[in-house]
C-alpha cells in the first residue's frame, strides 16, 4: 500500500504577503497613492502608510525566511510603484525594488510567487476612470501586466493573476474605492469583476507568450459551501450558493463562459455584466494552468424567500465572537448563515479543515488542474511577552489541522503544489489594522505605536520550521 498522507518531493512551502499590507513606504521610492492607501484611513488602526515597513526591511525578512526553511514566498507587486499614474513612465525605484526583492528571495533558494494585482488600483486611474468600473482598466492593466511579465520572466515560473474577485465581489466597497453614485448600484460589482475576468485572462496569455516555462492562475478567496440541512430546499440553496460565489469565477478561468445558472440568476435580476463580443473567445485563450485557492472558512446556505431584502456578507468589526452583521441573501436563490457545528475565530470566521479537503477535491475533480494554496490562517489577537515570546498555540492548532487536509487531499489523488499561509508576518488586516495579526513573525507595533517595528519569531515560527524541515511528515 502507498504511503498514506505524504507531501511529494519538491514541494513548495513557505507563506504569503501582499504589497500594501507589509510594505509601507505608500509614497516613498517614486511609488504614487493607490486605493488601499486611502481606503485604510480608519480612525484608530493602522494605515498602509509603514505597514510592516517590508520595503525597508525586505532583506532582513527575507533571511527569517530562509531561516524558517521556506522553499516560497507569495507577495504581490505594487502597481502603483511600477506605474506611479497607472500608465505611462515605469518608475526605476519600484521595478528595481522587485528586482532586489527577488534576487534577494533567489539567493536563498525561495521561489518568487508574484500576484500582480491584490486590490491595490493606482489612485490616479481612480481618479481618471474610476477605476475597475471603467472597461479602459483592462487596458490599462494589460500594458502593467506585460511590463512586469517581460521584467521579471527570467526569475518567476509561478505567476498569480488578480487575488481574490470573489472577495472584491462581495465587499466591492471595501476593495475598491468606489464613487458614491454607484454605491446602490450592485450591477457595477459584476462589471468590475467582468473587467477583471478580462484582465485575468491577458495576463494568463502574456505569461504564456513571454515566460519559457511559466504557469499562470489566478488566486482565489474560496469557501465552499455546505447546505444548512438535508432538506432538498437547502441543498438546492448550497448549489445555488457554490455557483454564484465560486463556480461563477472557476467556470470562467477553466471553462472560458460564466456559469450558467449564476448567470442566468443576475440576468433575471438586472445584475448581469455588460459583455462584449469575443469577451468569451478571451477567456477561453486566457486559460490557466493552475488555481491558487485562498482558504480560510466554509459557508452554509439554505433557502431565502424570494421577497427577502438582497444584502452582501456582513464581517464582524470588533473581534468579539457573535458579532457577525449579517450574511449576504439572494432572494430566491439563498441566503448564507452559521454553520451550528463549527467553532469559530474571534472574528465568526467558522474553522473548518476538512472544507480544504472538500474543495480540493472538488475543484480537481471538476476541472483536473493542479491546485496551490497561496492563503489559510488563524487572524487572533496575540500577546508579546515580557520576555519576548508569543505563545500562538491557537495558530498552530489552525495551521496543523488545515496541513493534514491538504495531506488527505493529496492522498486522495489531489496535486498541490504549494502552501503558503498567510501570512509570513503580522500586517495591516484588511478591515482590523494591527489587532488581528497572522503572522509566524510577529511585528513590535500597534496600531496607535510604530515602536520599534522589530521582528519576533513566534511559537508558531519554531512549529512550522519543523514542519516544514521534515516535509510535512512531522505534524504531531
Ligand atoms: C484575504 C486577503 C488578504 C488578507 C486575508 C485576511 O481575503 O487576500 O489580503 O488580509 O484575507 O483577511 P483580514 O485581514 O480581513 O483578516
């Protein structure tokens, strides 16, 4: 019989970043303002402004991840220091910062995985076109994508497209800086997702054209979902549920054409994007080699009336369990809700490992491509010692249980590439600053107090070396 659970041989470990959440330096290096750096201006948390102050820093993060044992490293690439204005002149500073960022990473034998967009819009075209609502965005993206592709071929095989247009669907407001006429129009969220469908695929028939070897997907924020009970009615809610938040997205990068119920659903309620002809004809050109899954919970769904009020996924703001505000309803076709055998983080983030099982499974046996986790982790609130440690036990409980997923996944035939958590260090939350932290490496700063910025290996940090020292053998 064959090893159970075994990590194949040059499995790529390591963990994930992106540019505006560790970085800082937001108008530093010739780099302009991009949407995160406007959108994170929250009274009492932290901004994009220092971040994890990476920019400086990089290569002495770059040596705690040699040091963890990394053989990867997922971060992104800041569009707005590449092309300050969007488009136009490239910035030296900022592709040589990449170019240092990867030598650095090559050096010591950790494979660069850029993602070239993680919801960082250069203002300036925010300011021109409003941004991914335009479809002049797809161009503009197209002559960023091929500058970075041909820069940086030579040193990058793994290339992600645009992270998360699942998540930017559901919290539009929040990952792009949208003009207050749009904000009761949910249909723009679905032509800027198309744009993005667009610019995926360019990018995937870039890669393909200038990169001798180079392999393309997108990176997506995945949950699948559960139906609340056996109930036929429910189960049809969870299949309405998995095609509107996830097939809707995998269909097009696998299958080249939205998924047909999803569609005919926002066609019937005036939501459906505005297509093009030979939009279709791209995506199928724009095919993807892999997916890159982010995975952090699972979802149930069950029936939602059809005069039920249409409302997007709520997020829990202060970190105290059962302050969730709401799930995203679609009348008439589900509503999403708790899941009552799960436990949760401090955020109503349900903790669910064999959901990773699940999904693996099921995107491999739907569309028989490789599969890369490019996120998963535990957002906690986490102490620095007297003494100087961080005793993240909870994290390690989250991390090990979500590795033995992947491990029956690919016992069960799976192939995955890579896991890379999120996130290599502490970093600005998307909605929660510095009080929610994932990192291995925890960063001596508050929201209100930049500190000293130092570096601390937490437990968690010690943990996953051996882990990844023995190749995912040793778990317990
Ligand atoms: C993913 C994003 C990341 C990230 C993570 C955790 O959706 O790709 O950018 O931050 O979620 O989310 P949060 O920071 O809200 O806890």
């Amino acid at each position: 019989m064959k090893d159970q659970y075994k990590f194949p041989a040059g499995f790529l470990w390591g963990a994930a970043t992106s540019a505006y959440q560790v970085e800082g330096a937001a108008e530093e290096g010739g780099k302009k303002k991009s949407q995160q750096d406007i959108l994170n201006i929250k009274p009492g948390l932290a901004d994009a402004s220092v971040a994890s102050d990476h920019y400086h820093r990089y290569q002495e993060d770059v040596a705690l991840m040699k040091e963890l044992g990394m053989n990867s490293y997922r971060f992104s690439i800041a569009w707005a220091r590449i092309f300050p204005d969007g488009v136009g002149a490239a910035n030296p500073q900022g592709v040589a910062f990449y170019h240092n960022l990867m030598d650095e990473l090559i050096a010591n034998g950790i494979t660069p995985i850029p993602t070239l967009y993680h919801y960082d819009m250069p203002m300036a075209l925010v300011e021109k076109y409003d941004g991914w609502i335009d479809r002049q965005s797809v161009a503009d993206f197209e002559y960023y994508a091929k500058f970075v592709i041909k820069e940086y071929a030579s040193k990058v095989k793994y290339w992600l497209t645009i992270n998360e247009q699942s998540i930017i669907v559901q919290y539009w407001t929040q990952k792009c800086l949208i003009p207050e006429k749009y904000l009761n129009n949910a249909q723009i969220k679905y032509q800027i997702n198309h744009h993005m469908n667009l610019a995926h695929a360019i990018s995937c028939k870039l890669v393909h054209e200038l990169v001798p070897g180079g392999q393309v997907g997108a990176a997506l924020g995945y949950s699948p979902i559960y139906p609340l009970s056996s109930r036929p009615e429910d189960n049809m809610a969870a299949q309405n549920a998995n095609d509107l938040r996830n097939y809707f997205y995998t269909d097009v990068y696998f299958k080249g054409h939205y998924n047909k119920a999803a569609f005919t659903y926002l066609e019937k309620n005036g939501l459906a994007p505005e297509m093009q002809p030979g939009d279709e004809d791209l995506f199928k050109e724009g095919y993807s080699d892999f997916l890159a899954i982010n995975y952090y919970s699972s979802d149930v769904a069950t029936v939602a009336p059809e005069d039920a009020e249409r409302r997007t996924s709520g997020f829990n703001p202060t970190g105290v369990k059962g302050q969730m505000e709401g799930f995203e309803t679609q009348p008439g076709f589900y509503m999403l809700g708790l899941n009552p055998h799960l436990e949760t983080t401090d955020w109503d983030w349900a903790i669910d490992p064999m959901g990773l099982t699940f999904l693996l499974r099921d995107l491999y046996t739907r569309y028989d491509r490789p599969l890369m986790i490019t996120e998963n982790g535990m957002g906690a609130y986490d102490t620095l010692e007297d003494d100087g440690t961080v005793h993240d036990q909870y994290r390690i409980d989250y991390l090990k249980e979500h590795i033995k997923a992947i491990k029956h996944a690919i016992d069960d035939g799976v192939e995955v590439i890579s896991y890379n958590p999120w996130s290599f260090m502490d970093l600005v939350s998307t909605s929660n600053g510095f009080k929610k932290r994932y990192g291995f490496v925890y960063i001596n700063r508050t929201d209100e107090d930049l500190k000293d910025l130092k570096r601390i290996k937490k437990d968690s940090y010690y943990w996953y070396q051996k882990i990844i020292a023995s190749n995912g053998t040793e778990l317990d």
